[in-house]
C-alpha cells in the first residue's frame, strides 16, 4: 500500500475521471480510499490484485495500474480496469500493461476470459483495447446518465495466444 499516496494523485485527475467514469461528479472521499485500502488488505474482493507500472526510463516512478476483480471462476473469466497518470497517455504504455496482465492470467492464473467496460465516448481506451485484441460483447445504458452508454469489451485466451508476439 506504499502507493497509495500516487493513487490518490491519479484519482484526483478530473479528465481521467471523466473518461474512466464517464461522470465529473465524482469526489475522491476518505470513505473511497478507506475502502480501496481494505479491500487491498483483506482481499474482500477475490483475485483483487494491482500492478502498479515501472520503467527505468521513468526513473522508477509508478506511472498507473491495471487491476483484475470479480473473478469468476466457474466461467474463467474476470473483469479488468486500467488508468495511467496524464502525463502518461499515450506511449503504448496502456498496451504493454494489458499485454503482461493478460498473460498472467491466462497462462499463470488459468483464466480463459477477460471483459472490460468503457464509456463509449472514450475513444483513446476503446481504441487502445481493439488494438490488444478485445472486440465489443455487449453495451448498456447508465443507470444515473441515460445519455451515458457503456460498451462491454472480451478477449478470449485463445484470440490472445494467437495475436501475441
Ligand atoms: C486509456 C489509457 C489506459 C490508454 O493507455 P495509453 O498508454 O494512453 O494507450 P496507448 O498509447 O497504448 O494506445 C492508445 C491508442 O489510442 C489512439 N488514440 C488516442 N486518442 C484517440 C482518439 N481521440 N480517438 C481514437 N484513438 C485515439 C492512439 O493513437 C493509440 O492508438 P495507435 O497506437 O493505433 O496510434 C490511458 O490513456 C488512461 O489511463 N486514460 C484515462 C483513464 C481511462 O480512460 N481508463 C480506461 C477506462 S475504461
């Protein structure tokens, strides 16, 4: 949890904000940290795992993360997020971080299905999500913002095996 403290810096970032939650109105309240931390320290969420991202080129400085949760088990398949800090978009970093994610899951954790969500005016995350192979499964209408729609993204363990380096 030694991150936290960066966490906190990207969740404060309105613009990351509005494409990740597809809202503005959304506060970072204490009871939303107090919350993460938990759920990090008690694993209240299976399979709730962080990878935060370094590269020598940034001086070892984490520069976002990408999570799995909601694991599934019995159907193989589990939900995942990601955001970088702004001043990290980008630079493919998006790309390599799903690429390794994927990887693990797949072959270390012995998921077959990755699904996401993506506001569907975020362009730059659905393109980048294309370009790791996922395709569009489904879309749903908000529940606060009737003009907000979501689209629901998957990538199967074999499409992934086939398109990876
Ligand atoms: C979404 C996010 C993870 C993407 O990571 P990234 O490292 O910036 O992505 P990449 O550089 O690997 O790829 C982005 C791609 O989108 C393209 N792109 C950028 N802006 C775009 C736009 N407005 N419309 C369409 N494509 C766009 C880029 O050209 C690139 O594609 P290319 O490699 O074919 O040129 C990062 O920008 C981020 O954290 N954003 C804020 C939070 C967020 O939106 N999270 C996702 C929630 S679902």
């Amino acid at each position: 949890m030694s991150d936290i403290g960066y966490y906190q810096k990207w969740w404060r970032e309105p613009m990351a904000n509005y494409l990740d939650l597809g809202r503005t109105d959304v506060g970072l309240s204490q009871n939303a940290i107090a919350d993460f931390k938990n759920q990090v320290k008690t694993r209240y969420i299976p399979g709730w795992f962080t990878i935060v991202l370094w590269d020598e080129f940034f001086e070892g400085k984490p520069v976002g993360y990408i999570r799995y949760r909601k694991v599934e088990w019995n159907k193989r398949r589990t939900e995942i997020a990601i955001r970088l800090g702004q001043d990290y978009w980008g630079q493919s970093i998006g790309q390599a971080a799903i690429g390794e994610l994927l990887a693990y899951l797949f072959f270390e954790k012995g998921l077959e299905e990755a699904w996401l969500k993506v506001a569907s005016f975020n362009q730059r995350a659905i393109r980048l999500y294309e370009k790791c192979g996922f395709i569009e499964t489904g879309s749903f209408m908000d529940n606060d913002y009737p003009e907000l729609t979501w689209k629901v993204m998957s990538i199967h363990k074999t499409k992934f095996a086939r398109i990876s380096p």
